[in-house]
C-alpha cells in the first residue's frame, strides 16, 4: 500500500511539471516579454503625445443590399480621452457628429440640432463598426493572457493571443489577437461572446508609418470588419456583412481645443 501510494504521488507530481510545461510554452517560454508584446500593442493604438486627425472613408457592404459610403473626419486627444468624429458625406448626412468628452458619447443631428446618448458599444452609423474601433484599445490594462503562442499569419511572423476580460466595462469579453513580432502590431482580431461564439472578425493588411517630431507613428492603411452574426445566403454560400475603414490624410500636428466641444459640432453642422 506504502509502494502504491509513493507511486502515485510521483505520477502526480510528473503530471504537474507537464502540465507547467505546457502552459509555459503556450506563453512563448517567456510570460514577460509576451506581456510585453501585448502592450506595446495596445500602445501601438494609442497617441497620448499628440493629437491626431485623419480621413475616414467607411464602406458598408450587405449582402444583397449593395454598398453604402460615408466619408468623415477624425479627430483625437488621447491624454485626455477626447475625440470628434465630424460626418463630410454623403449630403444626407453631412453635419452629423460624435463627440466623446467627460467619459461621455454624444451624436448630434443637425437636422433637428440635438445631441443624444450614445455608447462605445453603439454602432457607426448603422456599420459593423463600433464607435470604440476609432479610440485606443487597452488589451493589455483591461484583459488577462489565457494563453499566447507562436503562429504564422500569411508570411507574418506572429503571436496569438487568446485574451479574457478582467472587467465588465469592454465591448467582447473574449478576444484573439494576431500581433506581428517584430513591431507590435495588430494584424487580424475576433471577437467572441462570453459562450465562446465569434461575432466579428477584423483584419489589418497594412501600416502607414508617419512621422511627427522625430517620433514615428503607425496608423491602419485599411481595418476590414466582417460581422460573424448578420448575413444571408445568396447563392447557397453564406456572406456576411462587412465595413471597410480606409484612412488618409493622417496629421499629428495639435488641434484647437474647440474641436473636442458640442459648440465645434453645432458650429460645423450649420455649414
């Protein structure tokens, strides 16, 4: 009975090494610098030094609908949590805005010069896009590594990481990012429900690098949404809704503070 039982603790104890084994390969052998990578991710979304601006050109594409355009501008603050989004086309929409300030959502409609609620979860005007796509994400402040490994996506050299959220305030609770190596960035996203169903898919193909001040910021040529839960069959084949974002013009000189205020969107909104 001794024998059996100094037996089986060595096999329990053989089965706990494994067990850490795999997990620290999962972690890429190195749980820091994999921690690493995953906030210099999340810096590589973000641009505290300095304001930003861009245009946005956003597609929305549904299956059997046909395409839909919308063109605006960006601007953000991120030391301070501030950005406008100001509607430039088409003319049916043109003047419509976003404003975040204080914590807060807000979309004006010139047509009736109201300001309304909205959330980082709503959707961009009626895209697969939510209005927390166009700020900084904080996957390394607000989720917890499930595991990391290396892969391959296409002929990028990459991290996988299988992230769970550590707080309720985050759009998906369960999230995969495909980070590149070499620079940090993230080259593909799916979002997943606490169940563990895929909601959306992002891909990120290419950076533009810009520079400003000797520093040198990457900024998303193009941001392909595809929406895991809204399509159709046509065909026999199902197709999914998806919104293209394409970014131009980007600038990181500063921005009059005036933009990041509800008089800015009234202001423009009259034009």
């Amino acid at each position: 009975m001794r024998y059996t039982v100094r037996k089986m603790n060595k096999i329990l104890v053989s089965w706990y090494f494994a067990l850490f084994f795999c997990v620290f390969t999962a972690l890429g052998q190195d749980s820091g610098s994999v921690e690493s990578l995953l906030k210099l991710a999340q810096d590589n979304t973000a641009f505290f030094d300095t304001d930003f601006s861009g245009r946005y050109t956003v597609v929305q594409e549904k299956p059997g609908e046909g395409k839909s355009l919308t063109e605006a501008i960006m601007y953000r603050r991120d030391k301070t949590s501030q950005w406008t989004i100001l509607v430039t086309g088409p003319s049916r929409e043109k003047g419509k805005g976003y404003l975040q300030t204080d914590g807060t959502i807000w979309f004006y409609d010139p047509s009736d010069r109201r300001f309304t609620f909205t959330s980082a979860r709503d959707k961009f005007q009626n895209t697969n896009a939510n209005n927390s796509d166009f700020a900084p994400q904080f996957y390394y402040r607000d989720y917890q590594i499930e595991s990391a490994q290396d892969v391959k996506l296409g002929a990028l050299d990459c991290v996988l990481f299988t992230l769970n959220a550590k707080i309720d305030r985050v759009d998906y609770p369960k999230l995969k990012l495909w980070v590149t190596k070499k620079d940090g960035l993230i080259r593909k996203k799916e979002d997943y429900s606490l169940s563990g169903q895929l909601l959306r898919t992002t891909a990120i193909p290419s950076y533009q690098i810009v520079e400003n001040n000797e520093r040198k910021y990457s900024v998303p040529v193009s941001m392909l949404i595809v929406d895991n839960l809204r399509g159709k069959r046509i065909g026999g084949k199902m197709q999914y809704e998806r919104t293209q974002i394409s970014i131009s013009n980007v600038s990181f000189s500063k921005v009059d503070d005036v933009v990041y205020t509800k008089s800015y969107l009234e202001m423009m909104g009259d034009l």
